[in-house]
C-alpha cells in the first residue's frame, strides 16, 4: 500500500534501518492514512533521549 518494498518495511519494522527518511515516513502514513502529526503523536517521541529509545 505505501507503494515501496517489503523489504524497506521490514527493515524498520524490526530495527535494522534506525533512521528512515521523511519521504518514507509520509508514505508509510499515507498508506495507513494518518498525518505525520498523528505518527509522532506518540510517548516514543515525546523524550529528549530519543537516541536511546530504539
């Protein structure tokens, strides 16, 4: 649905990929049809360690 790899999603889906860039991001949000606003709207992004959290 977001239109790239499985590949690419399952890479972040279990850690491998620590930093995914904002165009991947939008898409992954756009295939669940939410906002970014509501994918960062999460206690994981609400710390100032998030080096860290992941």
């Amino acid at each position: 649905m977001a239109g790239m790899p499985s590949a690419t999603l399952r890479c972040i889906f279990y850690g491998r990929s620590k930093n995914p860039g904002t165009r991947t991001i939008l898409d992954i949000c756009q295939a669940l049809n939410i906002t970014l606003y509501d994918f960062f709207d999460d206690p994981v992004f609400k710390t100032t360690d998030l080096e860290g959290s992941y």
